[in-house]
C-alpha cells in the first residue's frame, strides 16, 4: 500500500471539520509529463501517432477510411492467412490440455519445433535451449533491450528506425546512438557511421531485415560486413527478421545467424507479419551463437529470469506452433509474396506520379516503402506531421510520419493492403498534393 505523509492545510484546520488531516499521496511519478515513460509513450510509438492523425479524420466524409500507416493487412479478405494455421489453433484449444501456464521461455515442444523450422536456413543446428518464446516480437524487444540495459552502456539504432527500440531503451535508461541508412545505396547501414559512433561501453547494435520502415533486404555481401564490424567492436548483434521471407526483389532473405560463427547473434521473429497474424501474439528471440560466447555474459540466464517474471504467449497459440510450421503449405507463403510484390509495383509506379513525394528506392521486402516529402512545392505543410494529419482530415488516407522513425519530413506507406484500396489511396494523396501545389512554380507539378 502506498504511503502518505500526514499535513495540515496551511490553515491549519482540519480538513472539512472531520478530524482528519490532508494527505500528500507519494505515488505519483515526478517525472510524469517530460519523463522517459511520457517519451516512450507519445514521441516514440507508432500507435500513439497513428491514433494522433486518425483523430484528424473528418467523420463527414462518406469514403472509407484507408490504413496506409502500419503492417497489419489481416482485415483484408486477400490477406487471410492460411487455413492450416486456424485449424491448428482450433485442434490445440480442443484438446483441454493447453488452458494451463506454461513455462517462462515457452512449452518445450514448440521451442524444439521452432529449433529444428529455423536451423533450415542455418549452417548449424539450433537447440530447444536456443529458443525463447514470447508474446509477439515487441516483447522479444522488451526483454532483450532490458537485460542489456546496464548503466553507463549505450546501443546502435537504425535511422530510420522502428521507434520501439528507442523506447525500450529510454526507459531501461540505455543510451542510444544512431548510425544511417543510405536511400541513395538501396538503404544500406553506412558502416563508416556504425564504426565512429561506437566506444567502450557499447554493447550492441540492431539491424531490421528485410527492413521495417524502408523496405529494402540486405545482401548476403553486406550482412557479413556488418558482421565483421561487430566481431571488431565486441558487441551483440540484434537481428529483427520479423518480415523474414517477406521478399520479392532479388535479394534473398538472408538470416543474420548465418554470421554466428563471427559475431553472436540474437534474432527476433514472430507468426505476425509471415502468417498475417499480429493478434495471436507469438514472437520469439532464437540465439545464433555457435561459438557460445553469450554463456559467459549471462545475458541468456538474465532473458530467461526476465521471462519468469512477465507475460506469456498464451499456451493453446505455443501448442499449435508446431502443426503450424508443420503443415502451413507453400502455396501460402507464394500467394502472400505475390500479392506484396503486386502491390509493391503498384505503389512504386504510382508514386513517381506524385511531384511532392520521392521514392528513393523501390521496396523489395516487408511492407513499406519510405518517401521523401518535397515540402518545398507545397503551400502550408510545415512538416511531415502536418502533411499526414491534414491528408487525414482531407482524403481519410492514414500514413505514418517518417518523424516517429527517425527521418523527419519523410513518411511512411504501407502497401500491404488490396490493390483497389492502394490505388484510391494513393489517387488521393495525389489529389491532396495536386490542392495545396504552391502557386507559380516554375516548373509547375
């Protein structure tokens, strides 16, 4: 129970007449309005922005409103995932045996089948061991950035970047320094950057491939390099492959864990993005580390002491895993793949329409596409917030503003949604950039 200091009002009387003294409740935080909680929140969460500029939406206009801001095409008919996958689910629940908790790091069965579905793209074997299960990959964030979180250390972040990183770290008070990506080289880490930001008390990096917000999938030449750069500055690499096999370009998906054997690896995954699934909440952190140099940090036996103390992917989703990875056929996966590429041409050639946005590279993998806003052809946009909240109001088009990520007066665009909705909603961006066109430009739009 809380405790509370007993005060007389200034006064000095009783308050009300009652007897009984004013009390100064001590449970409220001081940090409260400017804190890292407050930050983590607001400035660096996606849903909080998303909900900010769908707020702007004008509930007068007839048209349906169109998510064009985050990864989550499960409404759409197209997007449905695969039969097999809901009739393992439904066969794990009826069985009666799965309403119980299971343990910390997820039951050992789905750990082991987890194993054996992941050491095919591997050139090792992982072990049940390796596995720890959690509740969809934001959990996975939250509890490898907290038992990294020591004081004085920091940790490299993509910019643009998913903001969750940042927050977790903010508030395990972890410093964060940012190394670029490049647009002009397909989004590549400049590793120049990655080198000069790093020091004595940095203890890892994160890389996102296929990459969340860009787009774009790393080559299997430039994974390596990034590798090597870790092995030279001694830290762990944090390999988010949320949207792995997400692909549609020529680069194929390359897991991070390939590069073990020079740097270890901790690889975050999940069901969401693969299986269209965000709401059954099924994540996990598989550790690449052949040479077991993550036994000696006790990092693992941290994330397991974490895991005993929080949430857990509920246990009837951990008993299906294995039938899901099991019997989820390849016509699936090349019917998602198929639409993601449609849809990615199509936001790809529509764009270059569109005079106040730049593609700087066509999207070969996730779901997005990151854009550049020419503010300077616009009349009344001040930056890419505004941009978004007033196509909001405008054209009910929702996107994401690159500043939540990283990149401000950029943006973000998702395409993981069916073609004639994609095609509406990028008429209408076109539209709106077409109404607020500054007047007498030269060149005109």
């Amino acid at each position: 129970m809380a405790m509370a200091t007993q005060h007389h009002h200034q006064n000095g009387g009783d308050e009300k007449g009652s007897g009984r003294h004013a009390a100064e409740w001590r449970f409220a935080r001081a940090d409260a309005k400017d804190g890292a909680l407050a930050a983590a929140g607001d400035k660096m969460s996606i849903r909080a922005v998303r909900f900010k500029i769908s707020a702007s939406v004008d509930a007068r206009d007839p048209r349906p409103v169109l998510p064009l801001a985050h990864g989550d095409p499960s409404a759409f008919p197209a997007f449905r995932t695969a039969a097999e996958a809901e009739d393992a689910v439904a066969a794990a629940l009826r069985t009666g045996k799965l309403n119980c908790y299971p343990a910390g790091v997820g039951l050992p069965d789905a750990r082991r089948a987890l194993a054996k579905h992941l050491s095919r793209d591997l050139p090792y074997d992982l072990s049940t061991d390796d596995i720890f299960l959690t509740a969809g990959g934001t959990q996975a964030i939250e509890v490898v950035i907290s038992v990294l979180g020591q004081p004085g250390t920091n940790i490299l972040l993509p910019r643009p970047g998913y903001p969750n990183y940042e927050a977790r770290a903010a508030l395990n008070n972890l410093e964060v320094r940012h190394f670029d990506l490049i647009p002009e080289k397909g989004w590549e880490i400049d590793l120049d950057s990655l080198e000069a930001i790093a020091d004595k008390n940095t203890t890892a990096m994160v890389i996102i491939n296929p990459n969340n917000p860009c787009g774009s999938v790393y080559t299997r030449d430039h994974l390596a390099k990034v590798a090597e750069v870790a092995r030279k500055l001694g830290i762990l690499i944090i390999a988010d492959e949320v949207y792995g096999n997400l692909v549609f370009g020529e680069s194929p998906f390359i897991p991070m864990g390939v590069f073990g054997d020079i740097a270890p690896v901790l690889s975050i995954g999940s069901l969401s993005k693969r299986w269209i699934v965000p709401g059954w909440r099924l994540g996990w952190v598989s550790v690449c580390d052949p040479k077991k140099i993550l036994q000696e940090s006790r990092i693992l036996t941290s994330m397991t002491n974490f895991l005993n103390v929080s949430t857990d992917p509920a246990t009837f989703i951990q008993g299906a895993l294995p039938q899901i990875l099991e019997n989820t056929k390849e016509d699936f996966f090349k019917r998602i793949i198929g639409l993601l590429e449609e849809t990615s041409e199509i936001c790809y050639r529509e764009i270059k329409d569109i005079k106040c946005i730049t593609c700087p590279h066509k999207p070969e993998g996730s779901m997005f596409v990151m854009v550049k806003l020419n503010l300077y052809l616009l009349e009344g946009i001040h930056d890419d917030i505004d941009f978004c909240c007033k196509l909001a109001k405008e054209e009910s088009v929702i996107l994401c503003p690159g500043s939540v990520l990283g990149m401000e007066n950029w943006v973000r665009i998702t395409f993981a949604i069916d073609s004639s909705s994609l095609l509406d909603g990028l008429e209408r961006i076109k539209s709106f950039c077409q109404r607020h066109k500054k007047k007498n430009m030269l060149n005109g739009f």
